[in-house]
C-alpha cells in the first residue's frame, strides 16, 4: 500500500464528510420554521434521522412529542422528549414497522393549530414503512429489486404503492395539522417525491409506470401486490412545506476542496453518477492512466450513486466494488481510487468504501485474489480487508449519496 496516497485518502473522506453532517443544514432550514402554536411533534426518518432530530431539538429547545427510526447502531443517545429506534436497511423489518406504527400513533388526532417537523434522509423507504401487504412479501419484493439493478427512482416508485405511509400518505395521515419537512437529499437531483419514497411529498409517478417496473424486472408479485400496483397516490397535499437540504453537490465540493489543501489539482468529473459500480471504477483507472506520469498532483472526483448486479453471492457493497474495479488499471503507478458512502455503510457491510492504489493488484494476487472472479462473486468486502483496503468511519450521521475520487501523486 502506498501510505502518503493512503493517509491523503483518509484526511479527504474525514474532511468532507464532515462537511455535509446535517446539524447546520437542520439549523439553516429551521429559520424558516413558523409553528402556528399548538402542540410541535418531530418524526424523524433516514439513514440521518438521529443527527437530524437531534440538531433540531437542540435549536428549538424542546417538542412536544417525537419518533425517530434509523438504522442499527446509528442512534447515538438519547433526545429530550424523542423516543429512537432502529430498524432494518435496506430490506425493512418488522422494527421498521413497529416503529412506524408508533410515528402514526404520535400524529393521529391533531388539530388545525399542531405542526408535526418531519426531518427526512435516505434510507427512509426501508426504515420507515407500513406495508400494505403482509411485511414478509413486501421483503421479497424489495430484495428482488435489490437484486435486479433497478435504480433508486425505479425501486421507490413500486415501493410508494405498497405502503401506507410513503407517496405522500403519511402527510395525509397527519392532516388537519401542518407539516414542516426538512429533507436530506440522497438522490440526485433531488426529486423530493422519490427521497425515502416521498412520505410528505404529492406523488409525480403513476400506476403505469409501476406496472412498466414491475414488467421490465420480471418481479414474482401476488394477486394483492398487482391490485395495489394498480392504485393511484396522492397528487395534491395542502398541508406540507418542504425544505431541501444537503446534496451530493456539496459533498463533491468540499472533496475538491480537500484535494487542493492537499496539494492536488482537483477536477470534478460529476456530481450525478449513475452507472454500474465496476464501469465507474475501471473508468476512473483508466483516467489515472492517461494522466500519470506528468510530475503534479492531480484529483479526479465523481459523485453520485452506483449500482452493483448481483451476480454472486460474496459480501460487499457499490463503493468497495467501484474500488476494486479500478485496482488493475492502477498497477505500478504513483495513484490511488477510492470510494465512500457519506452515511458510513456501504451495503449490508461495516465498511463505508473502499481504496486501492498500484500495490493493491499485486497484494491481491499473492493472497490468492482475482480481481474478475472477485467481482463476479460480489465479494469485494473479503478481497480489499486482505489487503487492508477497507475504509471505515462508523455511521456519520449523514447520508447524500457517494463520492469516489482518482488521486494521481507527483511521481
């Protein structure tokens, strides 16, 4: 491993994830939050649910009332009159539900005058969810998506129509009282109905286009699945008002700012990535290729979301396979590519990415690890932790997609 590419690599991640953590995004947002004096509850949902509710309860002072449902192991203590729960990512469970439940028993019954702060972040289409079919088969559905390739926007759109809080229903379930939302985006160019499925959000996708998804990903559905497909969602809410906070944008631009602390001239690629995770890697490995050599510092940053096809059955996740893809193009050069997910988690794994440089091939190969079996298998997880390639930062309490970037050193 090349220590000065690899101690770089951590001061950038480290540096721009703290740039886009939500406590400031929450507190910019709240000046514009006008409760019309009745009872303030907060429901808090996301991969940054915690982190969120928390810098707000922070800049009010207190509410009256509140539920947040994040992921395993990102609650990190307690928040005056909040209740915190975990719940399963990204296939919901039945914590997922239960903890829903309770966000809809909170906001039953209110009146004209009480305003429900509802702060939203990815990660929201598993974590908060009532199905409206038996969870088990909603599971299924979900894991066949995962499975499939389907994008962020595909997904949401069948998932919208099995739940009866996503589409814009839980902002029903809240009326006659007001909803402020506060919105994390994850998605790019933030489309609020599909952030988290769009729980406060009129729906802008139709039932056509949900049987079109269904179709073109040869989803096993039953009978009640099909007829839910075929119901329409809400298109007009009188209730809400939205603010959007936070983009992959932002953390584009504080890794580019990082990078030119560090002596490298940066170059942002993109900010809305959306191909396979291993075309972008072995497209950034081949960008190092042309430019090395040149005696100067050079960053490359690209950022959005990647999506992986599942044709094994290894352990890893889009970043770690985005990594390893860019490992061979890399051989015997002064260069390095990593990527991270800004929540922390990359796929069902501890790790938030991964990163590999022109001594990664070689460490591989001498611990018995080929690079295109290991990503048919999907196993990039077990691959890049032999040879010390794993990044992990533990949840970050945010959560605006990903970033990769292509370091190209001085030699």
């Amino acid at each position: 491993m090349n220590p000065t590419l690899r101690k770089d690599a951590d001061a950038i991640i480290a540096s721009s994830l703290n740039a886009v953590l939500p406590d400031e995004a929450v507190r910019r947002a709240l000046k514009a939050f006008a409760p019309k004096g009745g009872r303030v509850l907060l429901v808090a949902a996301g991969k940054a649910a915690w982190q969120m509710a928390h810098a707000a309860v922070e800049a009010l002072g207190r509410v009256d009332g509140g539920v947040v449902v994040t992921k395993y192991k990102h609650v990190r203590g307690e928040i005056l009159g909040v209740n915190c729960y975990e719940a399963g990512h990204p296939v919901p469970d039945e914590n997922s539900f239960a903890a829903t439940e309770k966000a809809l028993e909170l906001v039953r019954g209110l009146a004209a005058e009480d305003t429900v702060l509802f702060l939203l972040s990815g990660g929201g289409s598993a974590l908060f969810e009532k199905p409206l079919l038996p969870g088990i088969e909603l599971q299924d559905i979900t894991g066949q998506l995962l499975a499939s390739g389907a994008d962020i926007v595909e997904m949401n759109t069948i998932r919208k129509r099995l739940s009866g809080v996503k589409g814009g229903r839980f902002a029903q379930a809240c009326a006659p009282a007001q909803v402020f939302s506060i919105v994390l985006s994850d998605i790019l160019g933030d489309p609020l109905d599909m952030i988290a499925s769009g729980p406060a959000v009129p729906d802008t996708s139709t039932c056509a286009q949900a049987l079109a998804i269904a179709e073109k990903y040869h989803l096993k559905l039953s009978e009640q699945a099909k007829v839910l497909l075929a119901q329409e969602t809400p298109k007009m809410l009188d209730n809400v008002t939205t603010q959007i906070t936070g983009s992959v944008r932002e953390l584009c631009t504080a890794a580019a700012s990082a990078c030119r602390e560090l002596g490298y001239e940066s170059v942002l690629l993109t900010d809305q990535l959306c191909c396979e995770a291993r075309e972008a890697g072995s497209f950034l490995g081949s960008i190092v290729r042309t430019h090395a050599g040149q005696g100067k510092k050079l960053a490359y940053i690209a950022g959005g979301e990647t999506v992986v096809y599942l044709t094994g059955k290894g352990l890893g996740g889009r970043n770690q396979e985005l990594a390893l893809a860019a490992a061979p193009a890399l051989v015997g050069l002064d260069a390095a590519v990593f990527s991270v997910g800004s929540d922390g988690t990359d796929g069902p794994t501890d790790a938030a990415g991964g990163y590999v440089d022109g001594d990664t091939l070689s460490a591989l190969t001498a611990k018995g690890w080929n690079v295109f079996d290991t990503l048919q298998n999907n196993d990039a997880y077990h691959a890049l932790k032999a040879v010390d390639g794993l990044i992990m930062t533990g949840a970050t309490g945010t959560n605006v997609n990903d970033v990769a970037v292509a370091l190209v050193g001085e030699k």
